[in-house]
C-alpha cells in the first residue's frame, strides 16, 4: 500500500495571508513478509523523489534519488519515506507554526 501526502494542496497560510506549501511525501508500505516492488507515481506529482527513512536500514544519511515512474523494491514488513520538497514560484520554501485554515 503507498499514501501520497501532497504538501502543495494545504489549506493553510501565513501571517501574511501567502499560501504555506510545504514538502510531499509518498509513504510505502510492506506488511508481506517478502519484497515487493512498488512503481512510483508519474511526474504530474514531482520531477524527483528523495529517500527520507527506510525502517530496514539505520544509515539515515544514505539518501538516494528517484525519478517519476521508476521501480522501487521495499523489503519485506517494512516502510520506505519519500520526500519532495515543493517551492513557491519565487524558489522559497514555506513553513510556518502560526497559520489560519482556510
């Protein structure tokens, strides 16, 4: 099963009154106990995913690259993060802790 979590589609904004666009994430899950390959989504959700986390590994800092469409394997009973970080048109990424719902 995978989840796409589209930080571009928040309800939300800053003090300002701007849109607050935060990173996607696409969330894969492996409950068989054996691998199984996962065909990630096409470029309409991004142009590059990046390793955040897979529970079968400890080495946070081996972050490797995908691009749209491509195959990924996730071992079994385990859960592999992918991130996007998505920009504002003028390059700035936005987060912030005070925000008003739409």
């Amino acid at each position: 099963m995978a989840i796409y979590l589209d930080g571009r589609d928040l309800q939300l904004l800053d003090r300002k009154g701007d849109k607050i666009v935060d990173g996607s994430f696409y969330i894969l899950f492996n409950a068989y106990h054996e691998a199984i390959d996962f065909k990630l989504p096409s470029p309409i959700y991004c142009d590059q995913w990046t390793k955040a986390l897979d529970t079968t590994t400890s080495k946070v800092e081996d972050q490797e690259d995908y691009k749209p469409s491509d195959i990924l394997s996730v071992n079994g009973r385990s859960i592999i993060i992918l991130k996007h970080l998505n920009l504002h048109p003028d390059g700035k990424h936005t987060v912030s802790p005070d925000v008003q719902i739409n």
